[in-house]
C-alpha cells in the first residue's frame, strides 16, 4: 500500500514539474508574440536597428530594393558634411540649383547663403533645390556629387543602394532598402553636426542679403515622441510615404525605417517605442558567471585572477537575457611564473543557435614563482 501510494505522490509530481514547464514555456512564447504583434508595418518595408551593435530588432523585407524619394536626403547631408571644409562660409547659389521641381526653399539666381544654412533647409523642410545647390558647391558638380554619395554607401556596407540624384525624385537607378537605408542613418547619427540639423524643430536661416527664412521641421515625431532625434521623411509617386525616424532613450539609439508606409508616424512611432520598451543594452561579459579565480601551483598566490580582454554590449529582452546560453572551457589550474594576458581558456555566449559572443579568457594579474623562504616553509611543514 506504501509503495503504491509513493509511486502516485512520484508520478503526480513528475505531472507538476512537466505542467509547471509547459506553462512556462508558453507564457515565455506568448511575451515573445505580444511584443512581435505590436512589431508591425503595413508598408511595402520596414526595419529597426539598435545602432551601437547592429542588430536588426523587426524587419519586413528589409532587403527590397525600393524607391526612397527624400530620405535620399540623409546622404546628401552626411556626405556634405563629411566633404565641406567650412560649413559656415557663404557662397553663391548655382543657377542649376534654381528652379528645382518638388519641395523647394525657392532659391534664386544669385542667392548667398552658407552650406550649414541649406543643410537645414535640405532636412527640415526638404529643399529639392537646396540639395543641388550643396552639391554644386561641395563635390563641383552634381554628378561627382552623386559618385561620392555612392562611395561613402559602399562604404557604410549599404550593398543594395545606388543614387542617381540628390533630392530623391523619381529616378532608374536610384534606389535603396530599409536595411541599407538604417545603416546609412546610424552611421549619419554618429557625427554630430548632423544629429543637430535633423533633431531641430523650428530655425531662422539668413541670405547675403539678410534676408530671413523661417523653416518648421516636417518629422511630426519630433513634436510628439519622447527622444526622438529626427530624421527624414519623403514622398513621391513611386515611393510612396516614406519616414526613417530615430530616437534615444537610456542611453541606447533605435533607427526606424518604413518605406512606401501610409500611416509612416503612427507605425514607426508603435516601432520605436516597443523596441524602447523591450530592448536594453547588456554587457554580456559581466552577465556570465565563471570562475573568476584559477588556482595557481608553485607560485607566490595560490589563485590568479581572470578575465576577457574585451567588452561585449548588446541589445537583449529581458527573457532573451534570462534565457542566454554560456558556454566557457578553462584550464584546471596553471604553473607559475605565470605573465599578465596568458590565455587560459575561452568562452562562448549563445542566444537560441546563434553565436553572440565568443572571446578568449586571460590571466589579468602575473603570478612569479615561490620565494626560497615559502619554499623552506613549505618543506619544513612537510618534513
């Protein structure tokens, strides 16, 4: 009768244990599809991407080559910028640049104004004849303009991206992805002349003339979302609605792109703040638990300290975070002398298959061998 009930109690709490995982499990799946379902565009493309790491936090054929009308306009600025050796010194307006069709400052032949004056004009209000006028005075003509627009994309690793113009007007050979065009705007976001221009909501520019120029900021997110730090929107007939916005918060930056999206504010807005709310920023070296000792024969210490050389920051959910898989190989022990940086073994960061993180493990202190005193100690107590 005892075994008999024993064996219900076993088998009734090896029922629990398997229930208590399945409920775990499909509470930790239903997280993961509430926070995917708020994860959504109804554009043709879309892609969010935490910039100091890369990582890629939604996409929706982020690698569908589109038009992108004038968010072209980040590359014109950021190019310029990067090629302008005095953003301040006034000059003379193109008569190539008067006259461009689309959203325009209405510059006129014969027009003074600095290049860090149109670079306003180019991303608040989005200027089509600003931009020409920029790239007639930085690169000397507009097509040797586009060709540096296009060595800075491969350079940036935006592999699907070509430019044929300036402004983002309809155009063969002028396209780009959502993928491509993030990296573009986190790379853009690191110069900080840049971050200025595109975060400005309201600015006064000023011709040779004195003449002034009242520009509002046509990203209506700036008004509205908490840290939000631009960046472009556009439109034509074939991009449709265009919008790559971009915000910081806790000291981590998202970059937000959808592409021929008609609601372009309400979704990325929805993006950037699910991806805030979900996604921080870990060092993944100091959230692994290892030895952080290894024991030393024949030398002066007994155990030696150990570490990784390098850092490892990177976006995580709080259930990716709790679910982190940590693999380390490290040796027993080591013999001294024993220098600073000798590697002793490694360590490897898994989330589900995918390798994060792997980095050799090294002594962080030298060890030098037994004197003679702890060594005629050591064999006058075991004489």
């Amino acid at each position: 009768m005892k075994r008999a009930k024993s064996k219900k109690i076993l088998i009734s709490f090896i029922a629990f244990v398997l229930l208590a995982g399945i409920l775990l499990s499909s509470l930790s799946l239903l997280l993961i599809n509430v926070v995917n379902a708020e994860m959504y565009t109804s554009g043709l493309a879309g892609c969010v991407l935490e910039t100091s790491s890369g990582r890629v936090l939604y996409s929706k054929n982020k690698d569908k080559k589109l038009a992108m009308a004038s968010t072209t306009k980040i590359m014109t600025a950021i190019t310029a910028i990067e090629n302008c050796a005095n953003l301040d010194e006034k000059f003379e307006i193109s008569p190539k640049a008067v006259g461009i069709e689309g959203t325009s400052l209405y510059l006129r032949k014969d027009d003074v104004f600095s290049t860090r004056d149109l670079l306003y004009a180019l991303m608040l209000i989005s200027g089509n004849d600003a931009s020409v006028a920029i790239a007639e005075h930085v690169g000397g003509s507009t097509s040797e303009f586009v060709t540096m627009m296009n060595d800075l994309a491969k350079k940036i690793g935006a592999k699907n991206t070509h430019f044929a113009n300036t402004h983002g007007l309809d155009a063969d050979g002028h396209y780009t992805t959502a993928y491509d065009l993030a990296l573009i705007t986190a790379y853009a976001l690191e110069n900080e002349t840049f971050k200025e221009i595109v975060s400005t909501k309201n600015i006064k520019i000023t011709n040779g003339e004195g003449e002034n120029r009242y520009l509002k900021n046509k990203n209506k997110l700036l008004f509205r979302l908490d840290g939000c730090i631009g960046v472009k929107t556009g439109f034509t007939n074939d991009a449709g609605r265009c919008l790559v916005s971009a915000i910081e918060r806790d000291g981590v930056r998202f970059v937000c792109v959808v592409l021929n999206c008609g609601p372009m504010f309400e979704e990325s807005e929805t993006l950037l703040n699910t991806c805030a709310n979900t996604y921080k920023l870990y060092d993944l070296t100091k959230i692994y638990d290892y030895k952080k000792l290894l024991p030393v024969y024949d030398g002066r210490k007994d155990n030696v300290k150990i570490g990784t050389n390098e850092s490892f920051i990177y976006p995580l959910s709080e259930w990716e975070k709790n679910n982190l898989k940590i693999e380390y190989n490290l040796v027993d022990h080591v013999d001294a002398p024993l220098k600073k940086g000798s590697e002793v073994g490694e360590i490897k960061i898994f989330l589900g298959k995918d390798l994060l993180f792997s980095e050799k493990v090294y002594t962080i202190e030298e060890v030098k061998p037994k004197t003679i005193f702890q060594r005629f100690k050591e064999f006058a107590g075991n004489w």
